[in-house]
C-alpha cells in the first residue's frame, strides 16, 4: 500500500551543523568542509542507491559539483545562527520500480524546485523497515539563494513559510510554501502511480480531514450505493492514530535496541489494530445481517409463489380504507341501489283522482247530455 510522506524544514547553522556533512552523509560521499577543514566520511554507509545533482539552467558549472556547491553555501552564510537548506524528505512507494522512482523524484524536484531557481542534491535510499520490506525514499537538498551570475544573491524569502511574532511568541503566519510543496509531491505520486497501472493513490491532507471528507461522500445520497459503501469504507480505515516518527531512533530499532520512540510507535500501532478489529467486527455483523435479510426474502418469494392473494388484497384494501371519510362514497351507493331497483306504481294523490271522474254538470247538446272522457 503506498504511504504519502513529505516533510520540510529548514536546517541551521545552530548545534554546530552543516550542510557539507549533511550532504556527505545522504550522498554517502566525502566531503571537506572547507570552513572548518572538518572531513567527514560515509563512503561506508550502505542503502544509498540513487545521488544526483540538478540545477537551473542559469546556474554555473561549479553548482553541479556537490563538493563545490555546499562549501560555496558555507562561504555565503555569514552568521553563526545562519540558515543553510531545505530539507524534504519523501517516501517513495515500493509499488513502483526503481527507475520509476527515480523519474518520480526528478519531475517533482524539476518542476516544484529547480525551476523556481534552486540547486538540488538528491539522494534515495532504501533500507529495511520494521516489516522486513524495502522502505525507499529521497532526501532532497535544496538551496536558500537566489542564483546571480556566477555566485548566490539574496535569500529567496518567497520559497519559505512566512513567520511573524506575537505576545513574543513566533509562529507560521502563511503556509502556503509548504502546503504546495506537500500537495504537489501528493499529485506527482498519483501520476507515476497512473502511468503504472497501479490502483493505489496518496492523499497530503491528516486523516482527520482525509476521514471528514469519505464521511461525507458516504452520506450523499446524489452518489451511486457503490460509491457511498467504498467511501464508508475507506472513512473507517482513516480512524486511526498517525503513527509517530522514529527519526535517528529508527536506526537503533533496526540493530534490535529499543528506544522510547519506539515504544510510542509500538502502542500506536497496537491501539490502531484494535481499532481495525473493532471495525471488522462491524463489517462481519452487517454482512451476516444482509445475508440473513437477503434468505428471508426469498423464503418469503418461495412461499408466496402461486398463492392466492386475493385475500391479501382485500385486507390491505380494508387496511388503507380503515379511518377514511366514506360519507361520499355511501351516498353514491345508495343513489346505485336506488337505481337498480324496479319502478313502483305510486298512488295517486288527490288532485289526479278529481282531474280523473267525470264532470257531473250535463251540457246542453242536441243528442242530449256531454260528458268529458
């Protein structure tokens, strides 16, 4: 599974550092610095697989020699508190091959870094993890001036986070340099994993905001049933606790020493397998649940399979009429029944019966008396 890791930070002078011997130990080389005349040797460190140097087109030759290039940074920085490089580090997924890798570090640095004016030294490395498995990723050093002619100008205060002070208290006013440095290795991994078929894909964000937003995939309704139960998914894989970093503890782990840090990472990891079997116990009872739902249904179809429902229906029809004004509806059947049934002869009221005898006054005719019919 590919794992998204990026860190940034910026390295001092301060606590006697620099950046020669930094560069030294990720490349794995020798290297003088010439400032102090301190040498400081990892020829003999082992996992370094991959060191390269890229550079601006207007940069000079000089700047493309890792030697050269860290000693004129150290000559350049004046004060003894004085900031030396970038530093990011990045995992590097082991779905990929090495050439891949490679090409994947390339890009990004290329695009995110050398093509702003910075002078990068790369280095991947892969020892062996905790589990057993290669844990590749690149180092990657990158300078804080701006190239002008053949030497360094001014610090590139625009490529770092912008810091302010308040109550005496420094903190990180905007983030932005380093948000898109992390976004941008995010979508540089998911490309490289595209072009090699690989379904896997690295998310920059914490796993809180990553789980807020399955949680609410899962819980639109506009989106397929699919969709929304991956979603729901992936929202319970997300709720864990982000596991600690070793840093140099890391290797004293891997020589079998145990470390406070590890230990942190230890009960970690222990906590989130609880949490995954808790989860798996949900996922198992809404499976067996769906299962036992889906049998009584077609238990259910097999029963009713040409039974007469006849009267089923007439009792949901009952059901449904049950507490409805019918008034209406009993008035139109008593005015059918009234016209179904046959005409009865009436009795004649009086003013026909009179309208009906004969008149008892004789008129006068020649054949004697008239009588009305």
């Amino acid at each position: 599974m590919a794992i998204y890791h990026a860190s940034v930070k910026v390295v001092g002078r301060g606590g006697g550092r620099s950046s020669v011997a930094a560069s030294a130990y990720r490349s794995g080389e020798c290297l003088t610095n010439e400032r102090d005349g301190n040498t400081h040797d990892y020829t003999k460190k082992q996992g370094v697989v991959h060191r390269e140097m890229m550079a601006p087109e207007n940069a000079p030759v000089w700047m493309r020699d890792r030697s050269k290039l860290w000693n004129g940074v150290e000559a350049a920085e004046k004060r003894k508190d004085a900031q030396l490089f970038r530093d990011v580090e990045v995992a590097l997924p082991r779905e990929l091959s090495r050439e891949e890798q490679i090409n994947l570090v390339r890009n990004f640095v290329k695009e995110r870094c050398v093509d702003h004016g910075m002078v990068a030294d790369i280095a991947i490395h892969e020892p062996r993890a905790s589990d057993g498995d290669k844990q590749p990723h690149a180092h990657i050093m990158l300078t804080m001036r701006h190239i002008e002619g053949e030497g360094f100008g001014n610090k590139a205060r625009e490529w770092n986070p912008d810091f302010a002070t308040k109550d005496g208290k420094g903190f990180v006013k905007d983030k932005s340099p380093l948000v898109d440095l992390r976004e941008g290795w995010a979508e540089h991994t998911n490309r490289a994993l595209e072009r090699a078929h690989i379904p896997e894909r690295v998310d920059h964000r914490n796993l809180t905001a990553q789980r807020e937003a399955a949680l609410e995939v899962s819980q639109d309704q506009a989106r397929p049933e699919p969709e929304r139960l991956v979603a729901e998914r992936r929202a319970q894989d997300l709720d864990r606790e982000p596991q600690p970093k070793l840093g140099a503890a890391a290797a004293m782990e891997r020589r079998g020493v145990k470390t406070d840090r590890g230990d942190q990472m230890r009960a970690v990891q222990g906590r989130n397998e609880e949490r995954r079997g808790v989860w798996q116990q949900v996922r198992e009872w809404g499976a067996q649940a769906f299962d036992k739902a889906r049998d009584l249904a077609a238990e259910l179809r097999e029963r009713l399979a040409g039974a007469d429902l006849s009267g089923l229906r007439t009792a949901n029809l009952s059901a449904a009429l049950a507490g409805a004004d019918l008034s209406g509806l009993r008035q139109a059947n008593q005015a059918a029944e009234r016209a179904k049934q046959p005409t009865m002869a009436r009795r004649p009221t009086k003013e026909a019966v009179v309208s009906r005898q004969p008149s008892r006054t004789p008129s006068k005719g020649r054949d004697g008396p008239e009588m009305d019919l």
